[in-house]
C-alpha cells in the first residue's frame, strides 16, 4: 500500500474518514495532552508530529472500534507492520487502510 503523494487527490471515502480521524486524534491530544489546535492532515505522521506513544494508539484502536466496529482492526493492521513502518506511519496511510476495510465489509456484507 503506497501513501498519497501530495499530487493525488483525495476521493470522498478518505475525505470522509480523515475528518473522522482527525477528531478522534484531536480528542485524544487534548485528553491526554491539553492539545486542541494540532492540525492533522494525510501527510502528518503519528510518531513525529503527533508524538504519540504506543500508549495513544491502543487509545485510538478504541476510538476506531467505537467509530467503525470489527470493519476496522487497526490492531491486524499494526501487526503486518515492521517497527520502522509504524515509526514512519501517517495518517494518511491509515486513511487509506480504514478506507479499504471499510469496502471490504461492505461487499462481504
């Protein structure tokens, strides 16, 4: 799975999906850490921008099972990653992987 270069364009799905991301990241920052103006994009990454720990994404694969139910398993998702992957992870990676998830269960379903 590729990330979106800063030429492609976003479809409604992930434009749909990045605004529903970027609240539950917006909850998360501020519960945690008093951060309410963090802006977030495809391009942001969780390590480096958001500084999140592991500690936050198991808070925000709660937050996604809420929002989207057994469709999204961002867990699954985390594990077919190397170390250095998840280091480097973006949101727009997941957006694209909740995206097709979401397909997924759609046509399964």
């Amino acid at each position: 799975m590729t990330s979106p270069t800063p030429h492609s364009p976003v479809t409604a799905e992930e434009e749909s999906v990045l605004a529903d991301l970027t609240e539950m990241l917006a909850r998360l920052l501020e519960d945690e850490y008093g951060l309410d103006d963090v802006e977030i994009g495809m391009h942001t990454t969780f390590n480096r921008d958001l500084e999140l720990e592991s500690i936050d994404l198991v808070t925000l694969a709660g937050l996604l099972q809420e929002r989207y139910g057994d469709r999204v398993n961002f867990a699954e998702f985390l594990a077919g990653m190397e170390f250095d992957e998840i280091i480097e992870l973006t949101v727009g990676r997941l957006v694209e992987y909740v995206v097709t998830s979401l397909k997924a269960a759609a046509e399964a379903g």
